[in-house]
C-alpha cells in the first residue's frame, strides 16, 4: 500500500536485507517520480518535492512474474534538531499478511517544510535546577 506524503521530503535509505529483489516507487511528485532498485549495501538520498505525492515499497517474488507492494509500518516522530521524521520498515511479503518483522527495508523520511519544521537551532531556555548547598 502506498504512503502519501505532502511537500519536499529527503529519503534516505537505512537498510536492506532480503532475498528478494527489492524497491520503492514514487508517483506524484514534481520531480521524482520513478522506481527505485535498491540492494543490500546500496546508498540513496533523494529529494522529492511535491504537493501531494506517494511512495510504496515493492519486493520481486521468487516466480514471480510481476513486482508487488510490500507491507510497510511506518512510524513518525519529531526529532529538535532534524524535524519530522516518518520511518518506514518494509518487508517482503503482500500488506498486510502476517505479523511478521519488518526488517527487509528501511527508509527513513525528513520532512523539508519550514513551516512544519520551524525549530532551526537549540531550545534557548534552560531548564537546569539550581543545587543548594
């Protein structure tokens, strides 16, 4: 199943590990729509701009004849010094089919957007307690 994402994103692969082909697929974009073949060992970080746009992780099945989508969790967090970040962990077998680990592919995504990620430097307060003594 596809994940759909608003404005610029930086994605960066962390992981792959599989015996099956792997690779995601961007459609949508204003820049970077395409499909991405990704192996154990490779590097990738793209910029994908776009108002609304959709990245889905495929595997290539053993006889199989045709790619297919993976299943994907994704997981969102915000980080002070790096924004938003959605992290998705695929694996390579059809969404939602098993509970399974997902530890075949790693992607993670930094949102680009100043307006969603305004914090530029370190938190100016100070939250140190004084010791009496």
């Amino acid at each position: 199943m596809a994940e759909t994402f608003y404005g610029p994103w930086r994605i960066v692969l962390t992981h792959v590990n599989s015996h099956f082909a792997q690779s995601f697929v961007v459609s949508g974009s204003d820049n970077a729509d395409g499909r991405y073949d990704v192996a154990f060992g490779d590097a990738l970080d793209i910029i994908v701009q776009g108002s609304a746009w959709q990245l889905e992780t495929q595997y290539f099945p053993f006889g199989g004849p045709n790619w297919q989508p993976g299943d994907v969790r994704r997981a969102t967090r915000f980080e002070p010094k790096h924004g938003l970040i959605a992290q998705l962990d695929g694996a390579s077998r059809p969404p939602g089919n098993g509970s399974g680990a997902f530890n075949n592919l790693t992607l993670v995504c930094t949102c680009l957007d100043p307006e969603t990620n305004p914090i530029p430097a370190d938190n100016p307060y100070d939250f140190t307690i004084p010791e009496h003594g």
